[in-house]
C-alpha cells in the first residue's frame, strides 16, 4: 500500500490528508460530502452559522449538522467551533469504509486521526517557528480520534482569550474542535489557564488537553510526553486566502 499525502482547498476547508493512495478520493467525497449537509442546512438557519451559543439541531437535520450540535452543547459554545473537526472526522470515516487502518485529515489544524502506528503531532504555537513541541499519539486501535488546537493569537477563528494554543484530545474530532475552541475562551491570562483546562477535562470524552498562555504551559489528563520536533516548510495546513467575512459556500 503506497501513502500519499495530499493537500486540499474546498471552499473554506483546507486540509492536508494522509493515507493509502487507494483511499484517497473517498477521504476527499467524504469531505465534500459534509459540506454539502452543512451548506444547504446554514443557508435555512443563519443562526447556526452565528451563534456562539449552543444550538439545538432541528430534528432531520443531517449527520454533520447533528454531531456539531451535540458537540458544542458539551462544550458550550456555538456549533461552529465543531465544524473543522466534523469535516475532518467524515474524512477518515470515508477512508476507514473503503479500508483504510492508518488516515489522517489535518483540517487547519483540525485532526482526525485513525492511526495502525504512531504518529508525531507537533502542536503549534508560534505561528513563525519551524521548532515545535510535539506528541506522539496512537495506534488508535481502530477508533478515530480528535486532535484539535484553538489560539487567541494565530488564525482568523473567533476566541475570547488570549491562549498562543488550547490543544484537545477526544474520542470524537468535532468534541476535539469545540472544547480546544471553550479551553481557548477560558484562558483569558495564566492565572485562568488552570481552572479552563479543569472545566474541559470534566466532559466525557476528553483524553487530554493543553494550553500555552504567555509562554507558560498547562496540561490534563493523561498527556503524552512533549518531546522536540521540526516542521517542514508548508507542513502546516493553511487556506491560501482567510478574509475575516468568509461566508460558507462550496466550490
């Protein structure tokens, strides 16, 4: 089996894959797919594109749409904050249903991950180095699991706090997103970081989780050791262009 390793822009969502080359298209339809629950339900329900608020989904919503909700009622927040790890977890179930053992979907960041071997995962949290803490996360024993990080500092994504990275690790990519995006919220200074990372660590389902805020760590749970890494130019998934007012359509 031949890996490859590809990097996608569709719509709003980009992502760099990783798995055997055979189940590389269904990792990209399951994607689209997603996207095309979300985009006809946001078009019906502005709010659900709005709200920083938890939002019930309607009943017959999709499955998308659905997982969303239930996530960012757990954490809190606004079914958005789930959207990247939602995506990204239709992905690798795509993959995992055409066969795949070993797929990862890196969606900005976003990380669904169904692993056969370990795999380091550097964590990033100063935009501008190539030296970053990293973890080595799996097997995962034929689970997929979520690996999400949230910054008031970096990217173009809404946060009420002042976290360099809030890094989540769940049993579920879209409870990852949300609660990375909550643990965020939560660490307004330092001195908040302790009490946000306890709140997280509370909902069922979180394995782990960090935060860097002002150059001071915190961490729950059951973390792997952080050990050194180096990334390679173009190793960190970002969209080419990330106006703020970006509205949700496909292409």
């Amino acid at each position: 089996m031949s890996e490859k390793r590809k990097k996608i822009e569709i719509g709003e969502t980009a992502a760099t894959i990783t798995c055997g080359e055979e189940c590389l298209q269904a990792v990209i339809d399951g994607i689209r797919e997603a996207r095309a629950e979300l985009i006809p339900y946001a078009g019906r329900r502005p709010d659900f594109l709005l709200s920083l608020e938890p939002l019930e989904a309607d009943a017959g919503a999709p499955k998308t749409v659905a997982r969303m909700c239930e996530a960012a009622a757990k954490a809190g927040v606004g079914p958005m904050a789930a959207v990247a790890g939602a995506i990204a977890l239709a992905g690798v179930e795509a993959a995992k249903r055409a066969g795949a053992t070993h797929c990862v979907v890196d969606n900005g960041g976003d990380i669904a991950l169904l692993l056969d071997r370990p795999l380091a995962v550097g964590i990033l949290s100063q935009i501008e180095s190539i030296n970053l803490p990293a973890v080595e996360i799996g097997p995962t024993g034929g689970k997929i699991l979520g690996l999400c990080t949230s910054s008031g500092i970096y990217g173009h994504s809404i946060s009420f706090g002042r976290a360099e990275a809030a890094t989540v690790m769940a049993t579920d990519p879209a409870l990852a997103d949300a609660c990375a995006t909550a643990l965020g919220n939560g660490c307004t200074d330092a001195d908040a970081m302790k009490d946000a990372l306890e709140s997280i660590g509370a909902i069922d389902g979180i394995i782990w989780a960090m935060a860097i805020v002002d150059g001071k760590a915190g961490t729950f749970g059951d973390m792997p050791e952080l050990l050194p890494a180096r990334i390679r130019p173009g190793d960190v998934t970002i969209h080419s262009d990330f106006p703020a007012d970006m509205p949700l359509n496909d292409s």
